[in-house]
C-alpha cells in the first residue's frame, strides 16, 4: 500500500470511530449526571419543592443544583452554618454540603415567596454510622409546664419605656434586691413577676421597671440583638410588622383567613390568634417570659401562620429573637 | 414664491417648536420622598414626578413576592422582600420621563411590570403637540393655496 493510501484509510476508520464514540461519550456523561437532578422551587400553592426529599451520607460532599419555577426563592438548611442560596427562575444555582452528622435535616425557603412562604420546606436524610448519642433536654417551656396557648397579659404596664441605663445604675446603687440576675431567672420570670417581685423593694413604680429593663439587657448583648434583628427582619416582619406592632405586610391577608376559617366560628380568641401578634403592646409582651415566647418560636402557631421554628435555628438563635423582640419594650439606650 | 415663502415660515416654526428652549419654573431643588408597594405586578403608586434636581427617595414596600425597581437611564436599583423595606436615594438630574421596572423575576407577568417617574414637565408631549398643530395647519393651507388651480381647471 502507498503511503497516502494508508493515511486516507487511517483518517476514514477515525471519523467513523468518532462519529459513533462521540454521541455514545455526550450519551454516557448525560447518564451520569442524572445522580445530580435539579431541583425545582415554586411557591407552595403549586408544590413547593420538587423534589422534597433529599439523600445524602455523612462526610461526603453533596452537590445540589436549583432553579425557580415562578419567582425568587432560596435554600438553606436549617440549624447549619451556611450561606443561603438564592434560586431564581431561568438560572441555576448550585451549592455543595457535607455533613458531620446524621439525621433528618430541614430545609426551607429563604425568601418571601407569599403568604404561604413559610409551607416551602423540605427533609434531607443524612445516613451514616451514628456518632454518640447526644443527651436531649426538653425545651424551658415543657420543664416549666407552661401553657403555650393561654392568654398572658400583664397586670401593670410602665408609663413610659423604661430605661435599661438607669435601672443598671440602681442595680449597682441597691445591693439586695430580690432579684435574681442568673439567666435562668431571666428565662423563666416574665417583666411582669419580675415587677411584683420588687414591690418589696421600696423603689417606685417607674423605678422597679427600669430595674426590669436593666435585667433584660444584662442577658443580651449589642451582638446578640443585631442577630436577633436580622433574623427578624428577613423571617418576622412580614407579619409581624418591622416596628414589631403586628401590621406587617401579610397581616392583613392573614386577618381575613382567620375570619373565614373554620376557627374563627367558635370565638373571637381564636380569631384574634389568626392575626399576627404585636410586640409593642405592653400588656402581652411585659406578660410573657423568655421561656413562653421560646415555646411559640419552637411549636409555632398550630392552625395559625406563625409557622414552627424548632428545626430551622438553633437555640442561641431563638433566644437572640427574643432577646431583640423586649427591645420593642424597653430602652437599651446607653 | 408666495408658496415657497410660507413653506419656510411653517419649517422655521416647526424647528422653533422642536428646539425653543420652553420657560421652565425652577424651584429649588429639595429632597422627595415617595413609599411604593409593589405586589404582583404593579407598583402603586405607578407614576411619581418631580422637578430638575430634586434628592429623591423611593421607600420600596414588597407585599407579597421579591420585588426590585429599576430607573431607567439613571441605571440605579434596588431590590425588597416582603417584611424588608428598601430605600433607593438619588439625584433626579436628568429632565424627562423614565420606566421603572421590577429587575427581579416575579412571575409570569413580570415583565409588564412597570412604572414611570416624570422629572419636570413633559415638554416633548408640548412639542409634539405643538407640531401636530402645526401640520394640521400646513395641511390646511396647503388645501387653500391648491384649491384655484383646481377650480380653474
């Protein structure tokens, strides 16, 4: 065989191997990709998540891929340190996890979508060798066996907005006032039994709750209540309102729900429970303690929009909520 | 000739229309502020004016998805979610009219998600007007200065 003929032939037998390997090879990687679906988010009227259950296995890198089938959503996973992913409609957004530990992890949707914003989660199975089993202690709430549900209005309300400065300066100035300054004190007493505790004490009225005031700011800090602010204000203000006075933009919306639900016909507690609670009103929050308000951000509303936060933040989170939800009562002003 | 000479009057009107320099009431520039909710797929209000140089401040109140806004020419945004209101300041230094737009994915209608912002009056509704008139009169004249010729015949 002359030489160009060998090439000619060479170069034949390659591109029909190509033409057939090619497709077979674009074929193959297609299949592989199928390990990794993308996943759909769409409000949750038309289904939330698809799909809404997610596999993984301890210490190996999930990748996950997303897009949007109507507006702007976003994903995180809840009680984990990560960065929320914003999924939109018409791209792709990718994120990759590993996780340390096994279990039943939520994941929910981190922009407001609607209303119904909130229904947007989903499971995310961890499998893997379980690690030591980790001692769970029952919520404050269960422990003290507070009734999550019953009305909690205090007896006395401060003429004006105590000062936290000034009551610090009359802790410093009184050294035995019955009070106590632990944060289980704090946790379990509402501003209003604290009140009641110092009518022995021989201040004033004005006085005692600025006492009240300095108490609750000594269990938080500067940092503590710009956490509990941005949590609030990308997941409760919505419907709590961004002054806290329960008139958020979905307040309405809920109001009208309440009215046409099924319990607003076996009285007006419940229907007053369907609109979103005001955190300026003295009477409510100087009534609640630390421990019941972490009860109704854990447990959520049952049958209300107040959705339940237990498996989305942590318990530092929570608390840093709360912390920030009394700044709407007293003056932590320096 | 008689023809030719109108013909130049109605042109140089014309441009005098387009191009005049219209007296324009200049206030002193102060700062505006406007509240706007957006909600599927409107903006309300829909429509803001001010004059020349005014600090405007646009408060963006999302009601139910995440909502953007975007000024045209001026290319500044901002976006809110529901709960997170959202101020976008500027300087409204260019006269005119301008399309707000949503520059966030809403829905199926978003694009046909827009505003308008008037800064000053709208002087080319005057001026096309103006020239509208003045076409309407040129055809006018133009029937009359025709109309010998075609009676002569």
């Amino acid at each position: 065989m002359k030489r160009p003929e060998l090439l000619t032939r060479l170069l034949i037998t390659a591109t029909l191997l190509g033409v057939v390997a090619l497709p077979l090879w674009a074929w193959v990687s297609v299949l592989s990709n199928v390990e990794e679906p993308l996943i759909h988010a769409s409000i949750a009227e038309s289904g939330g998540w698809s799909p809404d259950v997610i596999q993984a296995k301890v210490g190996e890198p999930l990748h996950l891929k997303f897009t949007s089938d109507d507006v702007m959503h976003g994903f995180a996973v809840g009680q984990m340190e990560m960065q929320p992913v914003d999924i939109e409609p018409g791209k792709v957004s990718e994120t990759t996890l590993t996780f340390t530990k096994p279990g039943i992890y939520t994941f929910f949707c981190t922009r407001w979508c609607g209303i119904n914003h909130w229904r947007m989660r989903g499971t995310l199975e961890v499998s893997g060798e379980p690690t030591a089993p980790e001692t769970v202690s029952p919520a404050l709430y269960v422990t003290l066996g507070l009734n999550l549900d019953a009305p909690h209005l205090a007896d006395a309300v401060p003429a004006e907005k105590p000062s936290a400065a000034r009551g610090m300066g009359l802790l410093h100035q009184i050294s035995n006032l019955p009070v106590d300054q632990s944060a289980d004190y704090y946790r379990s007493h509402s501003p209003s039994q604290v009140f009641q505790d110092l009518s022995t004490s021989g201040l004033t009225d004005s006085q005692r709750w600025e006492v009240v005031a300095a108490l609750w700011a000594q269990n938080t800090s500067p940092a503590a209540l710009a956490e509990g602010g941005e949590i609030y204000a990308q997941n409760c203000a919505a419907c709590h309102g961004e002054t806290g006075s329960g008139n958020g933009v979905f307040a309405d919306d809920l109001a009208a729900r309440g009215e046409a639900s099924m319990q607003a016909m076996s009285g007006s507690m419940d229907m007053s429970m369907q609109t979103p609670a005001s955190f300026s009103d003295p009477q409510r929050m100087l009534g609640a303690s630390p421990a019941l308000l972490q009860g109704k951000i854990l447990r959520g509303g049952m049958g209300t929009g107040m959705p339940m936060w237990g498996s989305i933040f942590t318990d530092e989170q929570i608390w840093n909520v709360i912390a920030y939800l009394y700044s709407f009562q007293f003056d932590y002003s320096k | 000739m008689r023809f030719n000479f109108l013909l130049f009057l109605l042109g140089l009107a014309g441009l005098v229309m387009m191009f005049a320099p219209l007296p324009v009431q200049s206030s002193p520039p102060v700062e505006r502020e406007f509240r706007i909710e957006a909600s599927q797929y409107a903006y309300s209000p829909g429509e803001i004016s001010v004059n020349p140089g005014d600090t405007v401040k646009i408060h963006l109140v999302s009601t139910d998805v995440v909502h953007g806004l975007y000024v045209d020419e001026y290319g500044v945004s901002i976006t809110a979610d529901p709960g997170q209101t959202a101020t976008l300041t500027f300087v409204a230094d260019k006269p005119g009219s301008f399309r707000l737009r949503c520059n966030v994915t809403c829905g199926a209608m978003h694009p046909f998600m827009i505003g308008k912002l008037y800064v000053g009056p709208n002087l080319w509704f005057y001026r096309s007007a103006g020239l509208a008139a003045l076409v309407i009169l040129s055809i006018v004249f133009w029937k009359r200065s025709n109309q010998p010729t075609i009676t002569a015949n």
